[in-house]
C-alpha cells in the first residue's frame, strides 16, 4: 500500500537573490480562492483556464489535513506551491469549480502551445517562468535566454521535487505538475502522468511517475 512509505519532510532552504516582475498582462484578471482562503491568478491559455500558481492548499474541502504535503519557508510556499504525493491525488483539494488537470487537458494545453505560440521543441518556454532556471547554452531550452519564456502568463517556477525519503532534489532545474490520471497500478503505488520541464532540455512533454514523489499541482476550472 502506498501509505507504508516513510515520508519525512525536512524545511526546504532556497535562497532567491532577485525576482523579476513578469512582463505579461494576465488575460484573464480573475482570481480564484481555495478551502484554506489561499488566493490564487488565473490565466486563460486558449479554451482553457489555469490557475496561474501552484496549489498550497493544506486541507481537503470537507477540512481534512491532507498528509504528506510539504511546504518551503513563507518566501518559498508562494512562489512554489506545496509539493503532494498520492493521498493529496486520491482528495478533493481544488477549489471549487475546478480540477486537477487530467492528461487530456495536458495535452490539449501542449497542442495550443505549439499551434498558437512556437515550433514543438521550445513550447514550454512559453509557460515557464523568466526567471531562477538554471542557465543553459542549448538553444529553445528554457535555461536559454529566460527573459523570452512565459509569454502566456503561466509562470511555471523550477521548483524540484521530494523523493519518498523527503529528500529534496533539483530545485532551479525541474519543474513538475501532477495530472490526475493513472498510467497503471504497481506493487505499492500507483503511477499518475505528469507535466514536467527541465532547464536544459529543448523539449519536455508529458511523463509519469510513482505517486510518493511529491510535485506540485496547478487546478484547471472546470
């Protein structure tokens, strides 16, 4: 079962030198507000409306602790977002009228992307923030020239993720969104897809992993 991991969750310690106003006007100038009062922008991507901040939501909508979520120092949980493993995915935790993305809506919102915004190997520039990724050199990566991502307002920061020992890893570089739907179910966890970028790479897409890792969400309305 997955609840016989050992999830221990030491405070994340990210120190940030300088953040960039984006240089986007949001589309959509509204906003959305979750079970613990956490107030949230949204943005319209196409026929699709983002929140356009991670989820940091510490209660399920019957008020519930969610387990295992983690949060960074009061900098950190806003620009990030809380990190959650299965049982946030197994709850109700969005606000209402909205969802955790399924993988449709992931590629539905990839497919725009690439039709409306630019050629398939540096799409997600558009959605990924302009600032804190680790610098590259590989052309149309997302740590190549920053200023030029986020022309959509999505704002996605790099902000890692949290193994099943709670260890942290890769902050800077990755940035991962969990999707509602299952790819299939092993011996101990299931496996849900996810939305994942990387700062060095010319093209990302749409993966999967075990459910004890803890990536960050971004609700969709319904």
């Amino acid at each position: 079962m997955c609840d016989n991991y050992n999830y221990k969750y030491d405070e994340l310690l990210i120190i940030v030198t300088e953040i960039s106003e984006p240089i986007f006007q949001f589309l959509n100038p509204t906003t959305v507000s979750d079970f613990d009062g956490n107030i949230y922008k949204t943005i319209k991507i196409g026929n699709q409306i983002w929140m356009a901040e991670n989820l940091r939501v510490t209660h399920d909508n019957n008020g519930e602790r969610i387990n295992h979520e983690f949060f960074g120092d009061d900098k950190t949980k806003v620009m990030y977002g809380a990190y959650y493993g299965h049982f946030a995915l197994q709850s109700d935790i969005s606000p209402q009228g909205w969802r955790i993305p399924s993988l449709g809506d992931f590629n539905e919102l990839k497919s725009f992307l690439i039709n409306n915004y630019s050629e398939e190997e540096n799409a997600w520039k558009t959605i990924a923030s302009n600032v804190l990724w680790e610098e590259s050199v590989i052309k149309n990566s997302i740590g190549y020239k920053q200023k030029k991502n986020n022309i959509t307002g999505f704002n996605l920061y790099p902000a890692g993720y949290s193994n099943s020992n709670g260890n942290w890893n890769n902050q800077f570089k990755y940035a991962n969104l969990w999707s509602s739907t299952k790819r299939n179910n092993s011996a101990h966890c299931s496996e849900y897809y996810r939305l994942s970028l990387v700062s060095d790479k010319d093209f990302r897409t749409i993966a999967y992993d075990h459910a004890y890792f803890g990536y960050n969400i971004r609700c969709i309305k319904n």
